[in-house]
C-alpha cells in the first residue's frame, strides 16, 4: 500500500484513508480530471470512484457503472472500466 501525504492547495491530506477503519464513515472517493474546457465525450466517462473497503456503509461495487471504478477484495485491487457490467 501506498503511503504518505498530498498537498491540496492549504490542506495536507492523507493518502493512506482506505488501509485502516479510521476514516469508515467515508464509503468512497469521487474524481473528476474535467473542466468546463476538457469535457468527456460522454456524460460520466471522466468519473472515478474508489471505494473503501472499511466503509460503515459500502458502496456495492459495480453499482455505478457509468463510471471507472477501484475497489478491493481481500489484498486484489479491482478496476472496472465505465460502462462494463
């Protein structure tokens, strides 16, 4: 696993959030790289969900998907392309 720390602008963030249940109230981490100039070609193709394996309340995996996805089972990052089943 990787870890360690990201600047965000002000904020010093984690990069270890999913290894522990510390942060289990949080199910999943969103991302977008679009913008106003730089849109898919399709809505939600640029999405990006993570989900945590130590939610309180999980996600199912494959539930969105209109979206890549990562999630793990056991120790084996899974990746889901957007619009697979």
């Amino acid at each position: 696993m990787v870890s360690g720390s990201v600047w965000l602008g002000r904020i010093d963030e984690t990069t270890d959030l999913f290894v522990t249940p510390a942060y289990g109230h949080i199910s999943a981490l969103l991302y977008s790289a679009s913008d106003a100039l730089n849109r898919p070609t399709h809505p939600g193709a640029d999405l990006i969900l993570v989900l945590n394996p130590h939610a309180t309340a999980p996600i199912t995996p494959g539930w969105f998907h209109f979206m890549h996805e990562y999630h793990l089972e056991g120790d084996k990052l899974h990746h889901r392309q957007a619009g697979s089943a």
